[in-house]
C-alpha cells in the first residue's frame, strides 16, 4: 500500500509510527445512533437546546444555562428494541482541564439503578510526558494541556465500554464547577457500536495534520493566509486479517459509512499519554479495496479525516 498525506500551505510533516508500535489495535465505531435518539433532562438553554446533540454541524452546539450538575446532564433513550453501543464520545466540548464526566447506563428511564458505571473520568488526560515540559511549567506533574494550548483544539472526549451494552438509556454527567465559560458546551454526541481489529498497524501507517489554509502571495512578496483549521489525519493499514473480519467488519463498515458517515477513531487501546491527540471522530476519506496479498489472509487500508 502507497502511504500519502497532502498538507496544503502547510511544512509540518506526517508522524511515522516506530516499529514498538505494530501492534497496536485501533478501534472504530459508526452507524451514529445520537440523530434517533430521545435526549432529555438537565438545564439546557432555549436558543441552543440539548437536541442540537443531534445535528452534525457541530458549531450548532447545546449550551447548558449553568455549571451546576444538575443541569449539565442528560439522559439518552435509544428506544425499545437491541440497540447495542460500545463506544459513546461528546465532541467539540468546552469542558476545562479540571472537569470530569460519567457515564452509567440502565434499564430504568431515570438510571436510578444503573447496570454499568464508568466511573468518573478526567475529561483531559495527559498528553505530555514530564520529560517533555519545563520544571516550571503548570503542567509538568499532570501532563494535561494548558488551558491555552486546548484552545483551537477540537476536543473529543471518549469513553469505550469494555463489553457491548445493551441498555436502552445512558446517563451522561458533567463536573466542571471552574469552567471560566460559566456553562457546559456540546457540539456533537456520537453512540455507536464498535469493532477492534483482532490485528494491529502495520509499520509505516501515518498520522498527522491537513491544514486547508490558503497562501497566496502579494505584488510586493508579502505572504496573505486565508487561515483554516488544521483538521487530523490519518493512513494505517491493518493485516492479517481473516476473511470473517475482513468482510464482515471492514468491509462493511466502508460499505455502511461510505465517505460521508461519521466514523470514530481511536489509535489503541493501549493509548494513555497520547489518547486526546490520536483520537477523533471523522469520515472516511477514500474508500480502499479489501487486498487479498496472502492465500488464507487479507489486509485493508483506511484513511480518514477529521469531521468539524
């Protein structure tokens, strides 16, 4: 497989994964079930209510009227009947770097009872390694971003269930009682099932930046920017595969998503450090043929670009 990234007015160069990290098993999940699903509770404001989850333009976000906890949640009804879910992400989210969320999931419309519980999870993990920043920085013991470098980001919180769920309603919770915002911001939620490939990337998979951002020179030499967001992308292949998972995983993803569905992506589930940077919701950017390279294995590429 021919590995390229374009980068448009851009010099920053794709990352090459080193050879440690072929074993790494990403995961994917579609078939959004957020745009059918009943959401309900909490405090939401009327110009920017909770149904905007449900629109995949993510700048029409859902804005909670406050910070307390009783208005920055919401329960999910995926309706009567076997809906199952593994991997559940709020997208475009304006959470702090001290804020937290939950999700629990049961049968009962309230979650009074839960049947599962994620416990509450830190909405920006580390990225950095304290190797990496200076003693003196604010970060150096928690590896978080800073509050300005999470700005411009489009961040994207995912919680992936060790087992399938097959609950009807789920309960999302928020904490984030220091969020200079004074409110909650959503842009997009995402509920789907998933697969993790029984293989891992193959070396030379690629994971970088596309910045769409124009650059057109002027009568005197000067450089004019027309600034884009940079969105991330990402060209793995994955092998061997055995037909069963070639066909009826990948291939029927590509062919469920095509090139306009939303697909969520997660580098590994091994990932700690580098979670929020290597994980994103996007759409596949072409779609590649399941190769046949072995006789009993197959192998099959994907390439996909972050949604905004």
């Amino acid at each position: 497989m021919s590995l390229l990234l374009l980068f448009n007015g851009g010099d920053a160069g794709p990352v090459v994964t080193t050879p440690s990290e072929i074993t790494s098993r990403p995961f994917f999940a579609w078939g959004n079930m957020a745009d059918t699903a009943i959401l309900s509770g909490g405090s939401w404001t009327d110009g920017l209510p909770l149904n905007n989850l449900k629109n995949r333009k993510q700048a029409r976000v859902a804005r909670s009227t406050s910070l307390d906890t009783s208005a920055t949640r919401f329960v999910i009804d995926l309706g009567s009947g076997a809906r199952i879910w593994r991997a559940l992400a709020l997208v475009a989210h304006n959470i702090s770097i001290g804020g937290r969320w939950r999700v629990t999931a049961g049968a009962d419309a309230a979650v009074a009872s839960p049947t599962y519980d994620s416990g509450w999870l830190a909405a920006w993990p580390s990225v950095y390694d304290s190797l990496d920043l200076e003693w003196e920085s604010d970060n150096f013991w928690t590896g978080q971003y800073s509050e300005e470098e999470r700005r411009g980001l489009n961040p994207t919180l995912i919680h992936r269930s060790p087992n399938l769920r097959a609950e009807r309603y789920a309960l999302i919770e928020i904490d984030d009682p220091f969020n200079v915002d004074s409110f909650v911001q959503i842009g997009r939620l995402f509920i789907a099932n998933g697969w993790s490939p029984s293989s891992g990337i193959l070396v030379g998979a690629q994971f970088g930046l596309d910045d769409g951002t124009g650059v057109q020179e002027a009568w005197g030499g000067a450089e004019v920017f027309d600034v884009k967001r940079r969105r991330r992308v990402v060209d793995i292949e994955i092998a061997p595969l055995e037909d069963r998972e070639a066909y009826g995983k990948a291939f029927e993803m590509m062919r469920q998503a095509g090139v306009a569905g939303e697909v969520l992506f997660i580098w590994s589930g091994a990932d700690t450090e580098r979670a929020m940077q290597r994980q994103f919701m996007g759409r596949m950017r072409r779609l590649n043929p399941v190769q046949h390279p072995y006789p009993i294995h197959r192998s099959a590429a994907f390439n996909l670009g972050e949604l905004f």
